[in-house]
C-alpha cells in the first residue's frame, strides 16, 4: 500500500467526509466518448462492495492506535494549556504523564517508530467521462507550459477518485526527547520557551495516508457479480445483457483509473486483453469456470502492490 508522509498537526477525532467533483462546467456535457451502458446502474450496484473494502481498511488502521499514545498527546495538550494559564506544577505534572506513557511504548514495543493515534478518512469521487479527463489533463499541461501553474492545479486537484485514509502517528524517535527537553525550560519559568517547544513537539505529528482508488475497487467487484454469471449455464437473455454490461463497465474503470495516473498506462493493458478474453469465452450464452482466474490474480497482485 502506497504511503506518503509529510508533518502535520494531529487531527483530532474520526473525520468522514465526501467529495464529489465534476471537472470545468465546460466540460460537463461531453458524451463524445463512447461510455458502457448502464453506467450508473452497475457502478451502483458495487457500491456496498466499495464501501465494505474502504471501511474494513479503516477499521483495521484504527485498531492499530496506541492509546498510550492517545494519552501522551491530551497529556501534552493539557501541560501547554497549563503553560498558559502560568501553572507550573500542573504543566510539569501533565508532562510527567506524557513521559511515562511514552515509557510503556517503547517498552513494550521497543522496535516501533510512529505509534498511530488517530484516523481520518476522506472521500473524494469523480464525476466525468473518459474524454473529460483527458481534456483538463491537456488543458493543465498546456498551463503549465505556459507557467500558469495555478491555474493548472485548480483543474489538477479534481483530477482523483479515491478514498485516503490519512493516520496520525506520533514519532517515538524524536518525540519523548523533544517532552524531555521542555522539563528544564520549565523549572527555569521560561513559559514562553517551554510553550514553543510543546508546540513545535505537537507540530511533529507524522500522517501516514493510504489512497484507495475507487475505479480499481470497483472494477474488482464489477468482475466478481460478471463471474458468478458467466458460471451460470443456460443464462437469460437478461443474465448475457447484466454479463456483458459489468464487463464492459469493469474494463472502463480501469482505463479511468489509468487516465487518473493510479499506476502506469502499461500495467492496465494487460487487464484489457483479459477481459476481452472473457468476452469471448462468454459471448453466444458460453459459460464456464476458471475464465476469470487470471484477471482476478493479476488485478489483486496490482492492488496490493499499489493501494
């Protein structure tokens, strides 16, 4: 899974929230791309697929914090809210907290670096056909060529369909040191110093973010509900039109998660001509086992190299 770190203050609390972008109104009615039919309809229909991925992914980042951790920031908090207030005893007693609850961390996991301590999830989805993509991706590109970069990230930054779930860590390496350090700051009544110091502590806050790219989940599941039809023999009319749509929407996913850059363009060809070839097997009513074996290992080998 894709990890990006950068510092940041610590979220305080469990955000949810969705995002729903369409890109440059001008674009809004361009339908000029062949779509899959039944667009809507099918990406609806693994909807709670989706959902059930991105929040088994958050509930198993928000088992892994540490409530000592937890601890060691309100501690921290308290002892700067003491520092305000000019109560020294009550800042040196809330830093001794913070120590000691640092202590059993790395006493009890001597090995681990950032002790997560809380979870943020954000949604951000896309609305846009295929050639509206590729038009604001030229669009930006010629901006920038032109130098006019903030005009090209007003159109970049709506370019993404995916869920991140951003984890604040707290750094073991750096941050009992840093508590330590403000101590003697306090016994010296240098508040102001020592208010500084708290601050630049709770600054240090590491967010680890896990992106999720929604079209690649959802072209996932897409292929699972196809699979269970292309099993059934003696399909309806109705069973060959759901196989085919699914496939079809499956096989779109990938090239929008392609055109939104979640992995390299060549890595999706391989998914293409797999799905062609499960066309093929299922075209005319044909149905059996094992035609989706090798897309569904590739797809999963993909997923778990990337997201």
């Amino acid at each position: 899974m894709n990890k990006n770190l950068f510092v940041k203050p610590i979220i305080v609390g469990l955000l949810s929230f969705s995002l729903l972008s369409v890109i440059n109104p001008s674009y809004a009615g361009d339908k000029t791309m062949s779509q899959p039919s039944n667009q809507a309809n099918i990406t609806e229909s693994v909807q709670k697929q989706v959902t059930s991925v991105t929040e088994a992914k958050t509930s198993e980042n928000r088992k892994k914090i540490v409530d000592e951790a937890v601890a060691a920031i309100n501690e921290t908090r308290n002892a700067l809210a003491a520092l305000e207030a000019k109560k020294k005893a009550d800042a040196l007693a809330a830093l001794e907290k913070v120590v000691g609850k640092l202590e059993i961390i790395v006493t009890r996991n001597p090995e681990l670096a950032f002790a997560p301590i809380d979870v943020r999830v954000t949604t951000h989805d896309l609305y846009a056909s295929l050639k509206t993509i590729e038009k604001a991706k030229k669009e930006a590109l010629e901006l920038l060529e032109d130098g006019q970069v903030q005009k090209a990230r007003v159109l970049l930054k709506d370019l993404a369909s995916e869920v991140v779930i951003s984890v604040a860590n707290l750094p073991l390496a750096t941050y009992p040191d840093a508590i330590k350090a403000v101590i003697p700051l306090i016994d010296k009544d240098k508040f102001d110093e020592a208010k500084a110091a708290l601050q630049a502590a709770l600054d240090t806050v590491v967010i680890i973010k896990h992106v999720i790219a929604l079209p690649v989940i959802r072209a996932e599941h897409m292929l699972i509900e196809a699979e269970k039809l292309a099993e059934k023999d003696k399909r309806s009319d109705k069973d060959n039109k759901a196989l085919s749509d699914l496939l079809e929407n499956s096989r779109y996913q990938l090239e929008m998660a392609a055109a939104l850059g979640y992995g390299d363009k060549k890595e999706y060809k391989n998914f293409y001509k797999q799905i062609e070839e499960i066309q093929q097997k299922t075209e005319g009513g044909k149905s059996g086992t094992g035609f989706f074996d090798k897309v569904k290992h590739s797809l999963s080998d993909f997923i778990n190299s990337h997201f």
